[in-house]
C-alpha cells in the first residue's frame, strides 16, 4: 500500500495504517542510524565522508526522540566501554505499538 492509497481513504483503518508505515520507517532508519554510529565511531569515515554527513542528519532527528529514554535508563557500563541501550528500548517500544494499532 503507497502513501497516496493511505491519504487517499477517509477511513480510520488508513489513519492506522499510515502511522504503522511512519513506524517502521521511523525504525528503519534507526538502524541504518545504529549501523553508521561503528562506522563513525570506530574512525572508518573521515569528517567530510557523505556516511559522516547522513549519520550527522539522522542524529538530528533521532537524538532529540533517544533524550528521554537516556535520562532515565542510564548506559550500561561492561568492562572500560559503555552500552547505550535506549535505541533498543525506543525500537522494542515501537515495534509494540505497531503492533498493537
């Protein structure tokens, strides 16, 4: 089903159905978020790379959304490094909200 089918019906079912599609996109890039993190991080993209510039414009917009989360599940510490786990809680909570729609 397209974007335009979902607008295009006045029925609460499409209103659902285009939530549960803004969802999983919102997930989806989530985790091309997480994936470009390593390779930024672990110093394979130099500071002008276009996968230094994406991961910079997704933090944009996923930052301000893991901010709550973060303030109050704290990362987990394991050994000299640190494990976010936020993107995982706001992935798990999404995915269960689209599940329930």
């Amino acid at each position: 089903m397209t974007v335009s089918q979902l607008l295009d019906s006045s029925t609460p079912r499409a209103e659902v159905d285009f939530i549960r599609l803004i969802v999983n996109w919102f997930v989806l890039l989530m985790l091309l978020w997480i994936v470009l993190s390593y390779i930024v991080t672990f110093g394979k993209a130099g500071w002008d790379s276009p996968v230094r510039k994406i991961y910079d414009g997704l933090s944009k917009v996923i930052e301000p959304v893991l901010r709550p989360i973060r303030a109050v599940v704290p990362p987990v510490r394991m050994g000299g490094a640190t494990l976010d786990l936020s993107p995982l809680i706001l992935i798990l909570g999404l995915s269960f909200l689209a599940r329930i729609l």
